[in-house]
C-alpha cells in the first residue's frame, strides 16, 4: 500500500496544490465578493464606538 502511494499518487501534489490555490484565487477576486473585501478591509479603521 505504501508503495502504492508513493509511486502513483505523490507525484499528483503539484496537481491538486495548483488547483486548491487556483480555486482560492478565483473565489477571492470575483466580482461578487468586491464588496465584501472592501467591507472587510475598513475593519481596522473603524472606530470602536461606531455602530456596525
């Protein structure tokens, strides 16, 4: 079995590492989510007294 991994399935890391990083790229600059990451990044410029 641990040759089995080691021989056909390590060397697909690349692959999957690629498409993760590729799916989390895409998710973060749809247009969809402009607003919510504009949102997100005033967090730390707000003050604390204003009401969210």
């Amino acid at each position: 079995m641990v040759d089995f991994v080691d021989t056909v399935l390590r060397p697909f890391w690349i692959v999957w590492v690629s498409m993760i990083f590729t799916g989390i790229v895409f998710y973060a600059f749809r247009p969809k989510n402009k607003g919510r990451w504009e949102e997100m990044g005033k967090i730390p410029l707000r003050d604390d007294d204003e009401e969210r």
